[in-house]
C-alpha cells in the first residue's frame, strides 16, 4: 500500500509542473508599485492645491485681500472680486443644510425605526439611487421641472403676501419670479444631499445596540421619546459628521447648480433672487476667460478648495472618531 | 407667569392630557419621517417619468447611428456622443483600475498600522468628497495648457481622478474583511507577500474590488464639471487621436438642454435618458453584490 502511494505522489510531482515562487525582485516590484500607487493619492491632492494656487496667484497679487470683499465681477475693466460668490455658494449651502437635514433624519428614523421590514431594502435602495442621478439631470429636473411650479406656487404667492413688509419683505421678495435663483439652487443640493446624509445617519442609528432600544421602549417610551433621548444622543457626533460630509458636498457641488442658480453677479438680500455660486461661475466663464479673468476663477477655485476642504476634514475626523471608539 | 403652573398642575391630575400630548409627538414623528421617505421617493420617480416622457421620442435607430447636427439643423444624433463617452471612460475606469486597486492593496496589507497609510486613507476619503470641479481645474493646468488643446486624455485623465478615491475605498473595505488565518495559512507555505496578496488576498476579496470598480464606473459615467475643461465637447465624428474636443454625451447634455434649438434640446433628452438609466442599472447591479456602504 504504502509503496502504492508513493508512485502516486512520485507521478504527480512528475507530470505537474513545479510552481516556483516569485523571484524576490518581483516581490519588491510588487510592493513598489503599491506603495507608489498610494503615494499617488497624495501627489494628486498636493497638484490640485498646487495648480489652483498657481493659477490663481496673479489675481491674489493684483487685487490683494480686496478679492474677497470686492462684490466686482467686470470682464470690460478687469475688475474681480469673490464676494457675490461666496455668498451664494455659503448661502445656497445653508439653505440645503436647512432643508436636507431633517429630511434625511427623517428617513434614517425612518428606515432604521419605522419601517415595516420588507419594506427596508427597496426603500433605502430607492433612497440611494438618488446618490447615483448625475448631477447635470439634477440640474435639467430643476430647471425645466422644478422651477416653473416653484415660481407658479411659490415665489409669485409668497412675493405677494410679503410685498412691502418690513425684514421678510426684501428677504422672501421675487423680482423677476422666474424660478431659478439660490433659494433653488438650496432645494436641488438639499436633494442631491439627502441620500448621503441619510445614509450615514442610518448606519450609524443601526449600530447603536438594540439592547438599549428596547429598554426604552420597554419602560413606556414612544417611538418620539426613544429617538430624541436615547438614539440621537447615541449618534451626535457622527451625525453633525454625516452633516458636514453633506455641507463638503454642497459647497462644491457645480452643474445642478450652475442649471438653477441664474448665473447672476449680484449681491441681494432676497433668496428668490439669482446669484453665482464659486463653482457655477466657474463652470459658465472658464472656457471663455484668459489673462486676469482665467487667474481670478481660479482664485475663486483655491478658496473653494480651502472651504470645503476645512469642512470636509472636520467631518472625517468626527465620523471616524465614533467609527474607531 | 401662573397659566403654566396651573396647567401643569391639572395635568398631574388628568394623567390622560399628559398622555395626549406624548401620544402627539409620536404621531407627528411618525408622520413626518414616513413624508420625508415619500418626499425622497417622488423626487426620485418625477426625475424619471421627467426622463421617460421627454427623452423617449428621441430614441430612434437615427440616434445611435448619427453624429451630432449642427446648431438649428433637423435630424441626427447622438452616435458621437455616446462612442465619447465610452471612451473617455474607458480611459478613466482603464487609468485607475490598477492604481485605485494597488494603493487600496497597500492600505490594507502593508501598510496597516503606520501612519503615512493613516494619512493616505483619511486623504483618499477626502478626495472621494473632493468638488469635482476642482480636478478639472487641476487637470487643465496639468494637461491642456502645456499640450495647447482640449484632448480626451486629459478628460480620461480628470474622470480617472474621479475613479481612484473610490476604488481604493473599497479595495481596502473589502481586502480588510479577508481574514487574516487565510493570509497566515498561504504565508506559512512559504509564499511570499506578493502571492499571498495576489492568489489569496485579492481572490477572496474579488466580488468587493469588481463591485467597487462598478460603482467608480457608475460615478464617473454622468460627471460634467471636470469634463468641461479637458474634453470640452465636438461635433463631428470620433477622431482616434484624442486630440482637440471629443465629443461626450454629459457635456452634450449641457449644451444641448440650454440651446434655443428644439433639435438639440430633443437629443439633450434622449441621452439624458440613455445615460440616466445607464448609471442607475450599474448601481443597482454593484449594491445587489455588497452591503451598500461604499456609496460614502
């Protein structure tokens, strides 16, 4: 028998062909290329800065702190200034912030407390797949959708009642109620940043242990009760992080708002009104823009950047401090 | 000052108003939860029925076989558009496939525990949040101003951009979920790193990585804002050399759906409908594979 097993062994050793293990070199090449391959991330986040930066320095030089205060934006006396952008990207971001974040509470509460069990997967699956729509049909629904209904059953009611009153009289006041303008551009982003929000929030509500749930609920507690004092303060942390995620995305976010903004330089107390945000005025004039102009967009570019890559960090480091405790 | 003391103190006495009033905000959670779901469910079915109803008419055999037209003309269609598209996202998907997946390997094999794959990690996720727009920018001061034109490199180079951040995320998910008795088992006979990671690692964690490419697809499929600046757009037929302008359907999109010509505003439809569902089957194919928390 033995000696039976052994001219096997003996065979199969013959006919299969050895497998040799890779030469050293190209277990360092290997190594090599993964190391360098993660090293890239790192240069590509260093060359966005760094180009931006670059592009943008002649106009920082030419107009000095006075960029971002100025609310000038002429192509004919080469004058520029920040200022009308950066108010409607921070305004339009707050709105969305305003009106996306209880709604994607909402859902995660939702989702997480409410929702009969089959139902749970073709729900959050059809909240998700709002994440995956581009961003330019965003920008077509609210445009051609959105817009005429929000003007017809919005701004013309509201501009009406309002007219002439102290405060909310120039706040909520539509001149031209066309539809477009950052009121709107707040609306679509809030939408566009729902499903993130929502979906974080989820996960984070589904990690908080059912044990402490059911106590809860097992003392008498309503479905309010439990979520306001047991599973919201579980969850801060990481939620204002979800939030801020949501804020980073916001900020930048360029061709839904660049369809429903109204590409407008102007400063206005109305939120009905058009404006730019950084990103829309860059997507519209970049193609067209050289000399000074093309160095201002792109000064407009770095302090995006620096915006919401100071809310972008912030948000990692509270999802990430939860997700490590 | 008194009117809250007395109700309060009638309350005590009336258990049921007390009642009443937790049984409110209960309700009033319930419901409005259940409305911010069906708010998000409608916007979702208004943009398709939107895509559906506007862009149907436009899918005629003319709309696959014919170029783009001209400003005002009648007919043709989107051929160009969507050959670009391909293309540019074949680049994109081509470009960071290995990058994406080895600096993914890198995070979770060799470089677990040490600060600079700290670094790398909490950078890449930024970067997955990063404005698109922005890496256009980069890409045209990279690319399109020292070579002179707009060309479909630069536009494959900005969507690969796109791409990275999420396929090293999952790479790294995923290859962290492998665990680690299989690396021990390999490296115990006698195969090095690199084997253990390539016949082992990566084996098990396939689905994950192929999932993780998909969903990268899917992102940079329908992205606009970076294409703007390196790609730009075109009229004529598919050139192979990638140079000057290639045509491609998001930026098609945008040009089209804000011209004055119904033509133009026609096929803007049609191809925001071809590519809509495009990107919404690849998702829904990438989430039924794995747990949906790559979308981050």
């Amino acid at each position: 028998m033995s000696a039976l097993t052994e001219t096997i062994a003996l065979d199969r050793s013959r006919t299969r062909t050895v497998r040799k293990a890779p030469s050293r070199s190209l277990d360092t090449l290997f190594r090599t290329f993964s190391y360098g391959a993660a090293l890239l991330v790192l240069l590509v986040l260093a060359g966005i800065l760094g180009s931006i930066l670059y592009g943008g320095w002649p106009a920082f030089r030419e107009f000095g702190f006075g960029f971002l205060t100025s609310s000038a934006w002429n192509v004919g006396t080469e004058q520029y200034g920040a200022l009308v952008a950066v108010i409607g990207t921070v305004a339009s971001a707050f709105l969305a912030l305003l009106i996306g974040v209880p709604v994607s509470l909402g859902i995660a509460v939702f989702l997480t407390q409410l929702c009969p069990g089959w139902a749970r997967k073709p729900v959050a699956m059809t909240i998700e797949l709002l994440a995956a729509v581009p961003s330019i049909i965003y920008g077509m629904w609210g445009l051609f959708v959105f817009a005429p209904l929000f003007a017809r059953f919005i701004e013309i009611p509201v501009s009406n009642v309002v007219e002439g009153l102290p405060i909310v009289g120039t706040l909520l006041y539509a001149r031209v109620p066309s539809g477009v303008g950052v009121l709107t551009a707040g609306i679509i982003l809030a939408i566009m940043i729902v499903p993130f929000i929502a979906s974080i929030a989820r996960d984070m509500l589904d990690q908080i242990p059912t044990v402490l749930r059911e106590s809860a609920y097992g003392i008498g507690c309503t479905t309010w009760e439990v979520v306001r004092h047991v599973l919201v303060p579980q969850a801060a942390v990481s939620i204002i992080g979800a939030i801020m995620l949501g804020l980073g995305r916001a900020l930048g976010e360029t061709m839904a708002v660049t369809f429903v903004v109204g590409n407008a330089n102007r400063l206005s107390a109305s939120i009905f009104d058009p404006s730019s945000t950084i990103a829309s005025r860059i997507a519209n004039e970049f193609n067209e823009a050289d000399g000074l102009q093309l160095n201002a967009l792109m000064a407009l570019g770095c302090i995006l950047f620096v915006i919401t890559f100071v809310v972008l960090i912030i948000a990692r480091l509270l999802t990430r401090r939860v997700k490590a405790a | 000052m008194n009117a809250p003391t007395t109700i309060a103190q009638t309350d005590r006495h009336r258990p049921g108003r007390v009642r009443q009033g937790r049984r409110v905000a209960d309700r009033l959670l319930r419901v409005s939860c259940t409305v911010a779901t069906a708010v998000g469910g409608l916007v979702l079915g208004s943009i398709l029925i939107m895509l559906i109803i506007r862009g149907i008419q436009g899918f005629t055999p003319a709309l696959f076989t014919h170029p783009t037209p001209g400003p005002g003309s009648e007919g043709g269609g989107i051929a160009n558009a969507i050959l670009g598209s391909l293309v540019l996202t074949g680049i994109g998907i081509t470009i960071a496939t290995p990058v994406g997946v080895m600096a993914g390997t890198y995070l979770a094999e060799y470089g677990r525990g040490s600060k600079l794959a700290a670094l790398i990690r909490f950078l890449n996720d930024i970067l997955l949040s990063a404005p698109s727009i922005l890496i256009g920018l980069f890409v045209y001061t990279l690319m399109v101003r020292p070579m002179g034109t707009y060309s479909g490199w630069a536009g494959g180079v900005a969507l690969a951009i796109i791409a990275v951040p999420v396929i090293v995320r999952t790479t790294e998910d995923m290859m962290s979920l492998v665990p680690s008795t299989l690396r021990e088992a390999g490296a115990a006979l006698g195969a090095p790193p690199s084997t253990v990671i390539v016949s082992v690692t990566w084996r098990a964690a396939s689905a994950g990585i192929v999932t993780g490419i998909i969903l990268a697809l899917a992102r940079i499929a329908g992205e606009t804002a970076p294409l703007l600046f390196t790609a730009l757009n075109n009229n004529s037929w598919f050139s192979p050399d990638l140079m000057g302008g290639v045509a491609n359907l998001p930026v098609m999109i945008y040009q089209f759906a804000l011209s004055p010509y119904p033509n133009w505003q026609g096929l803007a439809w049609a191809g925001a409908l071809l590519i809509t569902a495009t990107i919404l089957v690849l998702s829904i194919i990438a989430r039924l594979v794995i747990k949906p928390h790559t979308s981050r």
